[in-house]
C-alpha cells in the first residue's frame, strides 16, 4: 500500500467501532468531558498524555461522530492481522525513534484536510508491564506538524485509563490552543522546541486539574 497516495480509511468502521464502544465508555467508564468549547472548527493537532492503549477511546470519544480522527501509531501494530484495521479506521504507522519523513507528509495532509490528527508527545505510555525499549519524554513532532500545517495545536489531557480495571471514571480535558503565531518565523527546530515546551506545559496544567 502507498502511504502517500492514499487514504484508505473507511467511514463505516470508524462508525462502527464507536456504536460498539459507547455502552462501555460513556456507561460502564462514566467518561465526561470538560474545555470541548476550545475546539477548532477546522484540521487541528489534538495533543495528549500517554497513560493505556485505551487513551484514544477517551480522548477521541467526545468528538465522535462529528470530527474524523486520524493517528499516528508505531509502525510495530501494523502486522498482516491489525494492518487493515488500522489503517481503515484512521490510523497511519509512523517509524519510532528515527525521521520518518512520510508520516509526516501524511500528517500535515491530514490537518490540511480538516481532519483531527490525535498525538501523544510523550511518544509511549509512562508505565508498562514489560521492559520498555522507549522512554517517556516529550517529543516536537506535534508542535512540528501544526507549525508546517498552519494549523492550531491543541492540549489535552486524561485521567483514569491507567485504572481500569477499578472501573473508575473517565476524565478527558480539553485547552485553548498553544500560541505559535510567534514562533513561526523561527527556524523550523527551534520553533517546534519553544511549541513543545508551552504544549507540555498546557498539558501538564489539564492533568493537574484532572486530580
């Protein structure tokens, strides 16, 4: 499959995955959203906090239906069982730990199109079962994307999916988004830095107020 010519996700399973997923986030989990006021109307870069395999569902939930969601997952899910999945419901893989220039072409067509990309800054969840080959820590490629797409970049953050087995709730809040205009100007790598640190900043104040 060309990853640069095509945009193979398919409406009806993302629909779908949402109609299947309802009774157990918004009933059994009691997910509740706050700050979806600050929400562009147009493509944006939604960042958030990396905590389960199970953030997208809350942090994406409370657009769906009406916003189309895109991700960036590791290249790793994407084996010859999950690919189509993935890939049909509006995921694209990116290569870990090295530039790969594709995803991010892909990205920037994403926002461009005024789709919803959904990253996770930090890169990989803070806590696993099993040795990690890759450590929490904020990387640039979400302040990166927005800045090249002209696009806002947005801050969220989640509490509870790392306890779910507590069936506690869900808490997902959304910020205005970071101030870029005056960075744009800058250099490229620079710019990205300045955005990524008031980003994790942002992000770091909404998991606070998530407490």
């Amino acid at each position: 499959m060309d990853r640069n010519d095509k945009d193979p996700m398919f409406m009806p399973l993302y629909w779908g995955i949402g109609v299947v997923s309802w009774p157990a986030v918004r009933i059994l989990f009691r997910l509740r959203a706050s700050g979806a006021e600050h929400l562009p109307g147009e493509g944006f870069v939604l960042a958030v906090n990396h905590l389960s395999n199970f953030d997208p569902w809350a942090v994406g939930f409370p657009l769906w239906p009406g916003r189309r969601l895109r991700w960036m997952a590791k290249s790793e899910l994407f084996n010859p069982v999950l690919s189509p999945v993935l890939w049909h419901g509006g995921a694209f893989p990116v290569r870990r730990g090295r530039g790969d220039f594709d995803a991010i072409r892909i990205a920037i067509r994403v926002v461009k199109a005024g789709d919803v990309l959904v990253m996770f800054p930090e890169g990989t969840r803070r806590r696993k079962g099993l040795r990690k080959k890759h450590e929490a820590r904020a990387h640039n490629g979400a302040a990166r994307i927005a800045i090249a797409a002209k696009a806002p970049l947005v801050p969220a953050a989640i509490a509870g999916t790392d306890r779910l087995l507590r069936l506690g709730p869900l808490r997902v809040a959304y910020g205005p988004p970071v101030p870029l205009d005056d960075v744009r100007g800058l250099g490229s790598a620079r710019a990205a830095e300045i955005g990524t640190e008031r980003l994790m900043e942002r992000i770091a104040a909404l998991e606070a107020s998530l407490r």
